[in-house]
C-alpha cells in the first residue's frame, strides 16, 4: 500500500493542550552520579555554546557534555526531562581548542519534550533523509515517544520546523526504515512543544 503525503497543502492536526512553552537555559551542576574517565575531541555538534563539548568514553561518544567548576571534569548524559544527572566525565586528556562558534542559530536547543510526552534530541551524525513524491524531507531531531507501539517506526522532527511562540509547535514525522527497502513516511503531524533546554 503506497502512503501519500503532500507537504505544505496537506491538512495538519495539532496534539496536545495550547498551554505555554517552558525555556529553560541548562546550567550544568555537579553530580552524585558516577565518574568515568574520557575524553573531548571537539566542540559539541548538538548545540552551539562555548561550555559544551563531544566527548568519548571508550567506544561511546556523548554530546552534549558541558564543563562544570570542578577543573578537568565535565558532566555528561544528563537528561533533565528525567532529572537524570548523569556521569562526571573526569579528562585524561585537555580539552583541545574550541572550534570557531558560528552565531548560535535563532532555535539552538538540545533537547525538548513534546506535549504528548515525546523528548526529542538532535541526530549529531547523519541525519534521515527521506523522498518523497513531494520533495526531500530532512529529519534533524529523533525523538522518543513512549505511546508508539510498534517499534518498526521511527519518530523525527522535520528540519527547520521547530517555531517559536508562547506555545512553540514542530512537526513530527513517523516513518520506516529498513534495510532491504528505502525510508518512507507515515504521516507527518503539527505538534505543541512542553519544554526546550538551550
């Protein structure tokens, strides 16, 4: 069965309530989580700040990671949808110099929750690309959604349609993708943002 999906003329519903948008701007504090030693390679890809870094655990890459008070010790893998605090990240190496910051786009967040209790991150590799008989679509977040039952599908948020308001809205796009076939979409749908962390 072909699924048609038309950008742009297509009629899109909104989820969730209208309630506003919380901004919280993170400020890393010290954990009581665990302390592992790693290191930072480069600035952080999945957001633009001058404290936040792409860092290595053995074979395990975590961004972003952001420098704390405590000297040569950054925290990482924190979630604060969760109030997960993380790790310490304790450097065997220094932290080398910092790529040259781009002014930090208009929407520069690292994670938001959806007001249908999905959290959404951004892809920091590749990001999914997917054709369709109307145009390319890029997901630049994935996302998390606890109510999907079927793990075959995957949830993303389309590249540049995070907008900012009292309630800001995006849209998030279900679709498939698997080894043997090409990605292929779903639906796509409006959504309400319940909270972003810059």
């Amino acid at each position: 069965m072909r699924h048609r999906i038309i950008i742009g003329i297509m009629s899109l519903m909104i989820t969730g309530t209208s309630l506003a948008t919380t901004v919280s701007n993170y400020h890393p504090t010290l954990t009581s989580g665990a302390t592992k030693k790693g290191e930072c390679f480069t600035s952080s890809v999945a957001v633009v700040r001058p404290d936040a870094w792409r860092c290595t655990v053995g074979n395990e890459i975590y961004d972003p990671c952001f420098t704390t008070p405590a000297k040569n010790k950054l925290v990482c893998d924190i979630d604060p949808s969760k109030s997960k605090e993380g790790f310490f990240l304790e450097l065997i190496k220094p932290l080398p110099a910092a790529t040259d910051l781009i002014a930090a786009p208009t929407i520069n967040v690292w994670m938001f929750k959806l007001m249908d209790g999905s959290t959404c991150t951004p892809f920091t590799g590749t990001m999914p690309i997917i054709e369709t008989n109307s145009g390319t679509l890029v997901l630049k977040y994935g996302c998390h959604d606890p109510n999907l039952k079927n793990p075959k599908i995957t949830v993303g948020i389309l590249d540049d349609s995070l907008k900012i308001g009292s309630t800001w809205q995006a849209k998030k796009a279900y679709f498939i993708i698997t080894e043997t076939q090409k990605p292929r979409i779903i639906k796509v749908e409006a959504v309400n943002v319940d909270t972003v962390w810059q």
